[in-house]
C-alpha cells in the first residue's frame, strides 16, 4: 500500500484550488466594478425632456369623479441581519473554526461543534477538493491495488473522503464533546512571524478547553488516531501498526499545515485588498 504520495497529493491539491480561489475573486472583482459615468451630453439631453402630459380627466372641471387620496407612504420593512462573511481560505476552502479577533468565546455546544464539522465535510467545495486530491493519486497511481478507470477514481476517492470525514469529526465534533474541549483556532493575528508560525503550528499539541484554559490537544491525536484505525477496514492490506501511524502522523502534520493557513489567511487577505486599492 502507498499511502506516502498521499500527502504530496494533498499539498497540489490546496496549491490548485489556492489558485482557482484567487482566480475566481478577481474575476468577481472585476464583475463588481461600477458602469462609467453618463457624458455631459446624455446628462443635459435627459434634463431636456418634458414632464408627461397629465390625463385631461383628471384636471377636468365639474368632474364628478373624486380624485383618490394620495396613498400613504409605506413603511419600510425592518432590515434583516446580514450573515456574516464567508471567509474562505485563497475564497475556495472552507474557514469555519477560526476565530479571529477575539481572545475567549462561549463554549460551542455539542450540537454546535457537530453542525459545523458537518458544514464543512460536505462543502461542495471540500467534495471537490477531494476529487482533486483523488485525481492526483490516480495520476501518480497511488494504491496500485485500486487500478485506473473510473471503478479506480471511486475507489481513491472513497478512501480519502472517508479519511478526511473521519478526521474532522474525530479531531472536531467526537472527542472535543467527550473531553470538554474547545475545536476552534483562534488567530494570534499580530507579532512577529517567527512566533507566529510556532504558535500555530502548537495547535497539535495545545488547545483550549470549554472553561477557557489551556490544555493538551487529546482532541487531535485521538481524532486521527480514529481514522486511521478505522482505515485499516477500507484501506487496501498491508495493515500495520507502522501504517497506521504513518496515516496518523500525516494527518497530524496536515493539521498543521491548515494551522498556519488559518494564522496568516488574514494578513494575505488585506494585501489582496490593498493591492486591488492601489490598482483602482
């Protein structure tokens, strides 16, 4: 079994849809851009023209039909609460257990934590990510017992998704409600880069817990170590320990690869903005 060129299948894969994202925003932004003004000319031709004709009926004298009431202005209707944004990661992957300018939130509650594991399993987006991810290791022809052809496609793209629902609500829903522990990452978003980095990448080992205090991440290896024992009931033979912990040790290191995605999104994020200022 080559689970090994999974990884490299995964990184491409978060390198193309980075790259589909960004497309698709400046393509949107582009979109967005208002109509130039109307001419001098077409704004005086419009001032010009005469106002309509009023009806003779109305103005009539001696007519016997009243003239209606003016209708009462409508009040406007209360204004409903926008969602808030949906800040996607390169605006392709989904981003829903960050939190970013807040030092301590409410805990999530069961169904909290549940809901929005499950939001991003099943993103259309995520399932086209995997996809992706399945390609390329039909391409490379990762797990040569799957074969090629779309009965190999499925077969690849079964496993990971698999691996990746497992994952998440191993990591973010099952074991944070068992232990009481917090799934979300929350941005340090200011100092220096170096301790920025090591801090997000810390997140596999330190968490936080409902009550708020600092804690090991039992949530993530537990999480993982889930999926990977269970894969061993859907992954092709050999099933080893050694396999087992190197599909555990991947995921923990892909872990902290979203991490550091997650920390630095923001900043990469306003220099997109203010390139698109400065180019207006």
């Amino acid at each position: 079994m080559n689970r090994k060129a999974w990884p490299c299948g995964r990184v491409v894969a978060i390198t193309i849809f980075c790259g589909l994202g960004l497309s698709h925003r400046l393509l949107a932004q582009q979109a967005e851009q208002p109509p130039p003004p109307a001419s001098p000319q077409t704004q005086a031709k419009s001032t010009n023209n005469p106002p309509a004709a009023q009806s003779p009926s109305a103005s009539a004298p001696g007519s016997t039909t009243s003239q209606a009431p003016a209708a009462a202005p409508q009040s406007q209707p209360a204004a409903t609460p926008q969602r808030p944004k949906d800040d996607r990661i390169f605006f392709a992957l989904p981003n829903l257990l960050t939190v970013e300018n807040a030092s301590s939130l409410p805990p999530l509650t069961m169904g909290q934590k549940f809901k929005t594991v499950a939001e991003g399993c099943f993103d259309p987006v995520e399932i086209a990510f995997m996809g992706t991810q399945a390609g390329i290791g039909q391409a490379d022809n990762t797990n040569p017992t799957y074969r090629q052809g779309l009965s190999g496609y499925s077969k690849r793209f079964g496993t990971d998704y698999a691996d990746a629902i497992i994952g998440n609500f191993g990591t973010g829903a099952i074991f944070p409600t068992l232990l009481r522990q917090d799934p979300r990452y929350y941005q340090m978003g200011k100092g220096n880069v170096f301790h920025r980095m090591v801090y997000a990448a810390g997140r596999v080992l330190v968490t936080r817990g409902d009550s708020g205090k600092v804690q090991f991440n039992f949530s993530e290896f537990l999480g993982n170590g889930l999926a990977a024992g269970l894969s061993n009931a859907y992954h092709p033979a050999p099933h080893t320990i050694a396999s087992s912990a190197d599909v555990e040790g991947t995921q923990v290191l892909l872990d902290a690869l979203g991490y550091e995605l997650k920390e630095f999104w923001p900043d990469l994020h306003r220099l997109l903005k203010r390139a698109k200022h400065n180019n207006m």
